[in-house]
C-alpha cells in the first residue's frame, strides 16, 4: 500500500474516529482529516514496531484499519485534551 492508500485511509478513518468521538473539535473538519492521516500513519507503525503486527500491502486488512481508527482516536483525544478549550 503506497503513500496515496495511507492518506485515503487516514481520511477514512479520522471520520470514523469522528463518528465514534463526537463533539466540538478545536481544528474542525480539516483538523480532524489531518489527524486522521497522522493517526493512520502512527497506528501503523505502532503496530509494525511493537505489536509485531507488518502492515499488510492489502487496503482492507482488518489489522490495518483497527490500527489506523486507533491511532487517529489516539490522536484526536489527545488534540482535544491540548486544546479543547480554544474554540469557547
């Protein structure tokens, strides 16, 4: 999977990241796709590194989008947590 399948899927699942935590988010719909591709990006080389887990080359391995959807939850909790409060 190239750098274009890691964006589509960083898009894909910063909005599933979005549908699993609603609410108010400081960066808004741009903020929340950018921390999706970041999220996908990190979950995946989470998972490679530590979970022992390769990234497959296959767009719909289930390990692959469980650690693109977890690390862009990661990612927008904490974004939230440092700058929940900007948007009040």
């Amino acid at each position: 999977m190239g750098i274009i399948g890691w964006i589509i899927l960083g898009l894909l699942a910063g909005a599933i990241a979005k549908f699993l935590l609603p609410g108010r988010d400081p960066g808004g719909l741009i903020g929340t796709t950018l921390i999706g591709i970041a999220g996908a990006f990190i979950g995946g080389w989470v998972s490679a590194r530590w979970l022992h887990h390769p990234i497959t080359k296959n767009f719909y391995d289930g390990a692959t989008w469980a650690a693109a959807i977890g690390g862009s939850l990661v990612l927008l909790i904490a974004y939230r947590i440092l700058f929940g409060n900007s948007r009040d």
